[in-house]
C-alpha cells in the first residue's frame, strides 16, 4: 500500500467505484492518519516508559461514503484488494489487512462510541512492515472514518488509547501506546516526548539545521507478534523476579541500573539483557532531550549509536541489514545520529542529518548497501506532521 494519492484522486477513485458516491460525490470525506519515526526509546512503552517518536508525512488516507447500513467496506487502491464486514456480527482475525480496521471498529465499540457504515477506498504512502507504524496510520484513520464528524469530539489521546486496545485486544500483538500516540497527536515540526506512566506529552523541538532521513533497509520487518509479545513477557519476568527484593517495583520504568545489578543473580541471564536495554533507554531518552536543547550534536551521535549496539546486543532485534544501513551513515560526513527505528528485524533506520548531507547519505546508502545485502534499499527524507484528521469533508 505504496501509493500516493492527493485528496481529489481518492475521490474520483471512490466515484469511479460506487454508484451510491456518484450519485452524491458532495457526501464523500476523506481522512488521513500519518505513520510516525522513533527517534529513541525503542521497546520502553511497553514499560510504561519514555519514548520520542514524530509523525511523518508518510501517511495511509481514506476517501469514503457514510452508507447508511452498518456495513464497511474498504478497497486498496494499489492493488484493488477489498475487505470487508458488518459492524454488529462478530468477526474473527484473518491475518490480513482488515483486521485493523475491524479491531478499530470493535475497540470504538467497546469504549462506546457510535460507528457507522461506509463504502471506500485506501492509498498510502508508506511502506508496509518497515517498522513506521502502518498499522496504527490504518488504525487511526479507521477510527476518523468509522466515527465520522464525532471523531473530531474525542480526545486524541484518547483515541489514541482505544486504538491501542484494538491492536493488543483483536491483533493480538502486545504494543505499547507510542505508535497510535504519534499517529493520533503529532505535532508539524516537532517530535513528541511521551511519558507512557504519566500519558504527559509535550513537544520536543529538533536542532535547528537538522533532517530526518528514514533508510528502509528492503527487507520486511520480521518481528511478528509472537515474538514482539516475547519480549513483552521477558521484560514482565524481569520485573517479576527484581519485586522479591523490592516490592515497591510495578515496571522497568522503576529499576535502576543499581537495582538490576543487585537482582542480577536470580534473574534469567536472557531476561536481565532485555530488563538492561529497557533501563538504559529510558536514561538515553533524558539525555538526548538535554543534548538537543544544548545542541549537543556529538552527545546525540553517541547516545543513538548506544541505542542501536542495546537492541542488537541486549534486545537483540536488530538485524544484519540494519546494521549495515547504520554503518554505512556513520561513515557521511554530516550525518549526526543513526540507529534502527520501530519494533526491529528489519524495517527502517532513523537518521538525524545536517540538511546539507542529505544527498551524501542518500549516495552513500545507495552505492554500498545493495552489494552489501543483495537488497534494494530506500532513502526517504521525512517531515514531522500532524496527527490524523479529516482532509475533505464535502458534508459540512
């Protein structure tokens, strides 16, 4: 689900393919959610901790027709697939991509909020299992569609929240909040610091002079939920087995380095690398909000390369090919930061860039990683953006 689409394609796409949004195109809306990038704190919303993601201009839109019945259907305009069901018939998981948008339907509907039915259509910008959090775009923008003009009534932090139990209660992977939270709240020009205790958020300004380039290494992400709720329940037997000797722990988010060395011994040796990365992440999240307000480009270089060497060696989700795309940028001049981004095993390498070398990593990545990998790579150059909402809505 790959292509762009503006607004105006979306709807003569739906008209072309509904009689009922032909005969009324002044009905049809559109919405839009974005994907987001981690800029660090991978792994830590799961453990009610500090995460600095952005939403970006990659993004999954929605052109449909309240059709008045309680059915949806939606079709992917890359590759004409459709998918649908009715809203009051219960309906089981089928491993393809209307689960999301039936989970959204059945979280909304747990939390009480009226959904209605709608015939429509689907383009996205962004690639598909590249660790940018297309499903929580699609689950965002399902809920923007399914709940019509009430969606701009709930709070987005809120949605958020309902869109996370949709993927935990129907898809079944274990996530933390930070995916819907950035695709639901985000902020143009900046990044979002999420305290996944609290749920305060703020703005986070990235230095000036500074880009955001996305590296997608051509190879899907292969964490699948499996493995993804693995390492949730390794993070939970670390939490388990450091309460014998403080009871007051509740998470990682209240272990210190000092505790976890002291509970070491009774730990799984495996286990207490995953409860190490969680640890330190959260204090790397802190100290690159301080280099960033100091402008410490060089403190930034090191706490992102300190992240990416924890989730090879400690949480052991990167992946060869991930590794090669932050070799490759450590080696451009003007490149400040780079690390893996997203749940891991393939997927998306985050990089913070002086404007000005922008190409030069760009050239780089493409001239050495293909006879590295044998893969194509891509370099996409992204904008933080704002959260979901509506783009056209010809009813009002």
């Amino acid at each position: 689900m790959t292509q762009a689409f503006e607004p105006d394609e979306l709807v003569a796409a739906l008209v072309a393919r509904d009689p009922e949004a032909a005969a009324n195109p002044g009905a049809i809306r559109v919405v839009r959610a974005p994907g987001r990038v981690n800029l660090i704190g991978e792994h830590t919303d799961v453990n009610e901790g500090l995460v600095l993601p952005a939403a970006i201009d990659l993004e999954i839109r929605i052109a449909y027709i309240p059709s008045g019945d309680r059915r949806v259907e939606l079709t992917r305009l890359d590759d004409d697939d459709t998918g649908g069901f009715e809203l009051d018939v219960p309906r089981e998981r089928t491993g393809t991509w209307p689960d999301y948008v039936a989970a959204t339907a059945w979280a909304l509907a747990e939390a009480g909020l009226p959904t209605g039915g709608l015939r429509g259509v689907i383009g996205s910008t962004l690639p598909e299992n590249a660790g940018l959090s297309s499903s929580a775009a699609i689950e965002l923008a399902s809920a923007w569609a399914l709940l019509g003009e009430a969606a701009a009534d709930v709070n987005r932090l809120t949605l958020a929240r309902i869109c996370q139990r949709a993927e935990n209660g129907y898809v079944g992977v274990q996530s933390g909040l930070m995916d819907q939270f950035a695709s639901s709240c985000g902020v143009a020009g900046s990044a979002l610091l999420l305290d996944c205790r609290s749920l305060e958020w703020r703005t986070v300004a990235i230095p000036e002079g500074l880009a955001l380039v996305v590296c997608h290494t051509g190879s899907p992400r292969k964490l699948d939920a499996s493995e993804y709720n693995v390492r949730r329940a390794q993070c939970e037997a670390a939490v388990e087995g450091i309460r014998r000797i403080d009871p007051s722990v509740s998470s990682l988010r209240d272990v210190s380095p000092e505790l976890l060395a002291t509970a070491r011994g009774g730990l799984d040796p495996v286990v207490a690398r995953r409860a190490e990365h969680i640890i330190a992440e959260n204090e790397r999240v802190l100290a690159t909000l301080t280099a960033f307000e100091a402008g410490d480009l060089a403190g930034i270089g090191r706490l992102f390369a300190a992240s990416h060497a924890s989730l090879r060696d400690l949480f052991e989700v990167s992946s060869p090919e991930l590794d090669a795309l932050v070799e490759i940028a450590g080696s451009v001049p003007g490149v400040v930061g780079a690390r893996m981004t997203g749940a891991g095993f393939g997927g998306c390498t985050v990089n913070l860039v002086h404007t000005e070398a922008v190409a030069r990593l760009r050239d780089a990545v493409l001239s050495y990683y293909p006879s590295r990998t044998g893969l194509t790579p891509m370099v996409m150059p992204v904008l933080p953006a704002a959260g979901a909402g509506a783009l056209v809505d010809r009813s009002v």
